[in-house]
C-alpha cells in the first residue's frame, strides 16, 4: 500500500482558510473536511491532520506529521527541532512590545527591572538576554493585553497585526522582537524515507509554483505595430513577451507575466506608448 504524506494544519484559527486554499490552490481536492480530525487528499497521497496550532511543532518534531502549517511564532517559542522550510506569505504579525499610551520607552534598556507579561515567554527571554536586561518576564496564556490595566505587569510583549487591539486596551506599539508569518515546517527525519521524500519534494513543487503565482499577473494589450520596441522596453517581463498579430494589421496583442507590484508602475508608461485595452488577470501556478 501507497504510504501518504501527513500534513499538520491549524483546526480552527487565524491561518486555517489560508492554509486550505493554499492547499487547494495546488490543485489538491480535499474530502470534506468539517468537525474531522484527519482527511486524505483524494488526488494526491496527503493526510491533513487538523491541530491547535501550539501542538503543530511537537507533532512535526516527531514525525507524528511529516510537515506542517503554522506561524514561525510557535514553532520559535517552542524552540523544537523542526525544519523550516518555506514561508508562506500570509498570517503576517510582528511580535512587539506594547506600552501604556503616556509610557515612553526609546529602546530596550528601557525594560530593565520592568514586568512584562507576554504568552511568548521563550523568545521575549531571549532577546532580553541576547540585549543584557534584566527584566521580569510573567507568562499568560491570553489576554495579555489586560495585564497592564490590571496592575499585573507594566508592558506587554504581544503579537499585533492591525494593532487595534493595543488601541482599544490604551496601550502603543513600542519596537518588534520579532516578525512572523506562516511557514511550512518539516519533521528532520522524514527525508530518510524516499517515499516520503518524494510525496514532500512534489508538493513543494506545487506549494512554490502557487505562491509565484500569487505574486504575479498575466497582462495582455494592444499596441500599434510601430511601438512594439519601446513597449517590449517597458515590460519587465519574467520571460520574452507573447507577440501575436490582430485582423488589423496595424495593431499587435502583447501578452506577458509581470510581477503583481510593477502593475501600476507601467501602466502610465504602456499607455503613452500607445497601448490600448490593458488587461491584468491572475495566474493559478507558475512553472518555470
Ligand atoms: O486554537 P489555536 O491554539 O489553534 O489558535 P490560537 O488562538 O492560539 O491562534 P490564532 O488563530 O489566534 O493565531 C494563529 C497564528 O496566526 C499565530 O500563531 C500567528 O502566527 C498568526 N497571527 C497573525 C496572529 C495574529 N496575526 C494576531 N494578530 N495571531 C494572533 N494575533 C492576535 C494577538 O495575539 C492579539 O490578541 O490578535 C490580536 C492582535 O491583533 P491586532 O490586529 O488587533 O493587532
Ligand atoms: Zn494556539
């Protein structure tokens, strides 16, 4: 029998819907998966094990779950040992230390002697190590925000995205330990399986092609004939742009793969050029 791959994503939470789409937007058809703790991949041989995503890193690290999905937050506090493999561009937040609105701090010397509560306790102990301060460091494992209101502790050390829920608690965010996003972590033994191996090596394939995707656009116009040079010039395209005749033989249809961000810079300058009828539309997977 076929061995499957194990995947660890987070049940219900922050990075669940992405992690999902992700996983369909690498062309994998998942069962449906409400209120189960596992499903299998009916196109590809993938187990997707559904965890709170404190538990992902353990369950990676020992290779209970091949891979996984989860914020290199977690997978930093528990400081296991797991590979990280990718990042994946969503579930975005910075790890930063919060103050009191009339606080002031300039930089981390500030912290000496302070309480800070926080329910990262192992990196915030870290870098206040790594910085020689000595400071009290109190563990909780929610509402962190409420601890300086309550008297618990005088600064927070929290991961904000928004930073509104430091604005609705009276406090501001001071400078960042840390930055993290989702990432795809992997067990350090799994590779010693071939079959796996190969399982994980494919998916990977597919996870990068889908995020190169992400980050880029197919744009198609028409140009006169005559501006073909300078428009060519203008597009910074991954690979030498399509060029296909019109039934008006002055006129050219110029097809190319952009990065998403260069979009709007060219814009201005195909349109003096004599393009007409700039489309942009999104791509699915890019091989190169
Ligand atoms: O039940 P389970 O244990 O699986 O979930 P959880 O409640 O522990 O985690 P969840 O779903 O809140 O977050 C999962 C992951 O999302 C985190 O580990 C981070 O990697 C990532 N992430 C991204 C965030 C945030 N942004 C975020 N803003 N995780 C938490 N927050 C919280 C933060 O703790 C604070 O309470 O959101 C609040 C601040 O948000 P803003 O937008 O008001 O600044
Ligand atoms: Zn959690």
């Amino acid at each position: 029998m076929k061995k499957n791959l194990k995947l660890a994503v987070q049940k219900k939470g922050r990075l669940s819907d992405k992690s999902m789409q992700l996983l369909r937007n690498c062309g994998l058809d998942i069962e449906n998966f409400q209120d189960r703790l596992i499903v299998s991949a009916t196109n590809f041989n993938l187990d997707i094990l559904f965890l709170r995503d404190d538990d992902i890193p353990e369950y990676v690290q020992d290779n209970v779950a091949h891979i996984g999905i989860v914020g290199e937050n977690e997978v930093l506090e528990k400081g296991l040992d797991v590979e990280i493999v990718k990042k994946l561009g969503f579930g975005r937040c910075s790890l930063s230390l919060g103050i009191p609105e009339k606080s002031k701090i300039n930089d981390v010397n500030d912290l000496s002697n302070k309480t800070i509560a926080t329910s990262y306790p192992n990196i915030l102990k870290n870098y206040l190590v790594e910085n020689n301060v000595e400071a009290k460091v109190i563990e909780l494992s929610g509402s962190v925000e409420i601890a300086p209101s309550l008297g618990v502790a005088d600064f927070i050390c929290d991961l904000v995205s928004t930073g509104n829920t430091l604005k609705l608690n009276k406090l501001k965010k001071s400078f960042k330990v840390l930055d993290s996003q989702a990432a795809l972590i992997k067990s350090k033994i799994m590779d010693e399986d071939p079959e796996l191996k190969k399982l994980f090596d494919k998916l990977l394939e597919r996870i990068e092609s889908s995020l190169k995707a992400q980050k880029s656009k197919y744009i198609m116009m028409n140009i006169p004939k005559n501006s073909l040079d300078r428009i060519i010039e203008i597009i910074p395209s991954l690979k030498s742009p399509t060029v296909l005749p019109l039934s008006d033989e002055n006129l050219l249809a110029v097809h190319a793969v952009i990065s998403e961000n260069k979009f709007w810079d060219i814009n201005e300058d195909l349109k003096k050029a004599g393009a007409s009828g700039i489309l942009s539309l999104p791509i699915e997977n890019i091989i190169l």
